[in-house]
C-alpha cells in the first residue's frame, strides 16, 4: 500500500513559518491562502507558474519556480503532498535541517483545529457536496472557513478563510490522509471499491471509512441508500455518535423523493422524521437546484442533514441550494454552439461516469426531448483501467455516443496491454456509435461529425480532457 501515515496534527499558530513543496496544488495552495489570511510566513515552490501562484505571492507568500535545497532556510514546517517524491531536494534539506515534515492533511487538521469542523467524506461526491454546504452556509450569512477539492463558482476559490466559526473540508480518502482529521461533525456519501493501487483491496477501503468513524467528535451523516455508508451506521452508533441518515430509502431521517429535472437542474422533496427538528419546519418541502441529477438531490439533502446539527433552518437553507451554480469541472458548461451544448466532468469512476450521464439526459430530456448524449471519456490511472474496464464500459453504455480517448497516466507509468481500447471495448453501444480515439488532438473534429442540434457533448475524466471542451465548441462553430 502507498497510504499516508497519520500524524497528530500539531495548532496552526505552533506551525511557524511554512513552507509548501509543491504549493501550486488544489489542496497545498487553499491551505496556504488560510494561513496567509491568519498573517502566517508562508513560502513554497512549484514546477512552474500558475495563476494561484500569482494570486499567492499577492497575499504575500514567497513563491519559487523550480525546486531547490536553498529555499529551505528560516522554516520551522515543511508541508509536502503525496505527490512529491522522496528524491526532492527540499524534503530532503528539511529532513537533513531536522525540521517538522508533515503531510497536506496534515496542515489541513491543523487550520480546522479550535473550529466547528465539518468533513464531507465519500468515494463520490465529496466536492459537490463540500461545495454545496459552503454556499449555502455562505448565503445563511454563516461565513463558514472551506477547504475544497475543487473550485466555487459563485467565488473562483477552492478555500478561504471565513469570519464564522464553522470550517467546512472536503476529506480525501484516496491516499488514507482523512484519517489525520477529527471532525465534530461528518458526512459519507458512499464506500465503493476506488483507488485500489493504493489499497489494494476493496475490504481495505472499507476498514479505511471504519477508522474514519474513530475520528467523529458528535455527528455522523450517511447516505441511507449506499451499502457501503449504511455499514457505518452501527459502527457509529456503538461509539455514541449522534447518526443521521440520508436518501430515497424508506427510513431514512432525511427522505428524498418526487426528484423531477428541472431545465438545467433538479427539483425534489425533502420530508424528515419527526424526531428531526430543522428551524422549526415540521414535514420539509420542496428543493429545487441549478445543478442536474438525481445525485446531486442527495448531495443537497446531506448538507440540508448538516443544518440541523448546526441549528439552522429548513427555508434559509433551502435557499442557500438554490444559489449553488456548481463547481468547476462539476458538469460545468463550456459553451454552445450549432444547436450542441458543451459540458465537463471530472468524472473517472464508473458511478461518477453513470450518474453524470443520467443527468446529461435528464437535460436533453427537459430541453429537447430528441437530443442525444455524446460521452467524450479519458480513463485515469492505468490501475484503474485494469481494475475497472468493464463497469467503466457499461457506465459509458448511458450514452448514445462514446469516445474513448487513450489512459491518462498521471503519476503511474504505462502498464502493457493496456489502454483506452480496453474501455472502447466493452461499451454497449452499435459499433458505429463507439470510437476509440488515441489522437486526442483529432478529438472535436469527431465530435463534430458525429454530434447534431440538440445534443449534449460531456467531457469526462480527471485529466487533460477538461482542455478540449474549447476546442470542441470552436471546431462546432466552424462547421
């Protein structure tokens, strides 16, 4: 396994001046905005520039491009994300200088120390959902302090720092560091079989969430309909935690149903038992959301579970979801053009794949009824393709059109054998219906062959297939 070690967290105030090996992440550069919001020295490095790069040194943190052994100098922590390896010359300064090394979770525990932390955990959905509960916390005048794995819309950020005393984190289990955090408060979305080159087993993720119930100070919030989440509950439970459950199931503390699109969005009702107390509402009421899918009607009945623990009210909450216009890379529009609308998804597992794609059909269904969805799909991690070629084809199936482009390798190198073939392969689509496209560069002209007015096109993956929805949209304006 290739899993962070827990640390204990050491408080913001006693990190010193901190410096961030590789600072330009999602995850190291929110953090370092929060500790430059507190008046923290903050310094970092990064392979190469970026806009977050320049938006930090206008916070005033020192920023290098390139790393070196000499940017360690006057730094009393060192923050490093599982990216970074052994062989970097500035861990390896910091751990010749003896200095407090610690992991981006790490850093993250600390920030949220002394807070009215909420952490939103899950295989699926965690930055929708952490998204989601900071807008509406925000829209409830509550000014929460977020750490998100992606970015708001409404603020173009993915973390800052609040004048309120909620914090609101998304918790990543991919690399096991949300085990460093301990929340009061909790949210899981589901337990699936993910990130198994780390894991190696399915039954390990699940111990994994097991142990993350351990770190829970009061509340626990579970998806009802997801096996995997609903196997926490006892565990919960038998620990003392408060426990709330979420969903379209029959029982479920928060029960979701009558889900119906809604143009670009989602419309549905919320109802909760009568042991549940939300700002004084007594049957719940009706929900509606910019964003589309019958997932994200359960995204938002979780932070509408987190009001309650946090007393506030079922109408102003309401409101707050209604303000959510999504998050980059989160079925985030690209633009339009010849009748054919462009989105982007970050989606790489096969239920991401399925659930966006059910969404992108509910909207051709709200807006022209005959339109078709087109799935422009790049696998992530060749270990994942290994593992997951299969449900990976059969989500794509919920398309009428597939493109597959090649394996996005990110930090692992080509295995033999396989490749986005293996996919394309094992889509259940008519074969003229199915390409598999290892030119990512001949991608928008075969999309706009094949794609027609009505049609949705949804870039899906969590690698550079996000930069070809521009190029999509130019290469529909030309025909």
């Amino acid at each position: 396994m290739n899993l962070v070690k827990p640390v204990d967290p050491v408080d913001a105030e006693d990190l010193g001046r901190v410096h961030f090996v590789g600072i330009g992440g999602a995850g190291m550069s929110g953090i370092a905005r929060i500790l430059l919001k507190r008046g923290a020295r903050v310094s970092g490095s990064d392979s190469r520039g970026s806009e977050l790069l320049t938006e930090l040194r206008g916070l005033g943190a020192t920023v290098h491009i390139g790393h070196a052994a000499s940017h360690i100098k006057n730094i009393d922590t060192v923050v490093v994300s599982t990216a970074i390896r052994d062989s970097n010359p500035e861990l390896g300064e910091a751990l010749r200088q003896g200095l407090r090394v610690i992991p981006r979770a790490a850093a993250l525990a600390s920030v949220m120390a002394g807070r009215e932390a909420v952490a939103i955990a899950g295989t699926h959905g965690k930055t929708t959902t952490t998204s989601m509960l900071t807008v509406a916390l925000q829209k409830c005048g509550a000014d929460p302090s977020y750490c998100v794995g992606g970015q708001l819309v409404t603020t173009g950020l993915g973390a800052d720092e609040g004048t309120g005393e909620v914090f609101v984190a998304e918790a990543d289990e991919s690399d096991g560091s949300f085990l460093m955090l301990a929340p009061r408060i909790a949210v899981v979305t589901n337990v699936e079989a993910d990130h198994l080159d780390n894991y190696g087993e399915p039954e390990a993720v699940h111990a994994s969430f097991a142990r993350f119930v351990e770190r829970i100070g009061s509340t626990l919030i579970v998806c009802a309909d997801d096996p995997g989440a609903a196997e926490l509950v006892p565990i919960a439970r038998a620990r003392g935690l408060v426990v709330r459950t979420y969903g379209e199931s029959e029982g479920a503390d928060f029960r979701v149903s009558q889900i119906t699109p809604d143009g670009m969005g989602v419309a549905f009702t919320v109802s909760f038992s009568e042991s549940i107390s939300v700002g004084g509402a007594e049957t719940g009421g009706r929900v509606r959301l910019a964003v589309p899918g019958a997932h994200n009607a359960l995204n938002a009945t979780a932070v509408i579970a987190v009001a309650t623990v946090l007393n506030l009210g079922f109408d102003e909450v309401s409101g707050g979801l209604a303000a959510f216009t999504g998050a980059k890379r989160r079925f985030e529009p690209k633009g339009e053009a010849g009748g054919v609308a462009v989105f982007d998804s970050y989606a790489h597992h096969p239920t991401e794949l399925a659930a966006d794609l059910k969404a992108a059909r509910d909207v051709v269904a709200s807006f022209s009824g005959s339109g078709r969805v087109i799935a422009v799909f790049q696998p992530h991690l060749y270990s994942r393709t290994r593992f997951f070629a299969d449900e990976l084809g059969a989500a794509l199936g919920l398309a009428d059109e597939a493109i597959v482009l090649d394996v996005y390798g990110a930090r692992e190198d080509p295995e033999p054998g396989v490749s986005g073939a293996m996919v394309a392969g094992r889509v259940p689509l008519p074969p003229e219906s199915i390409a598999y496209a290892p030119d990512r560069a001949a991608v928008p002209a075969l999309v706009a062959e094949r794609a027609r007015p009505g049609d949705i096109v949804l870039t899906m993956g969590a690698g550079d297939v996000t930069e070809l929805g521009p190029h999509i949209v130019a290469e529909l304006s030309g025909r």
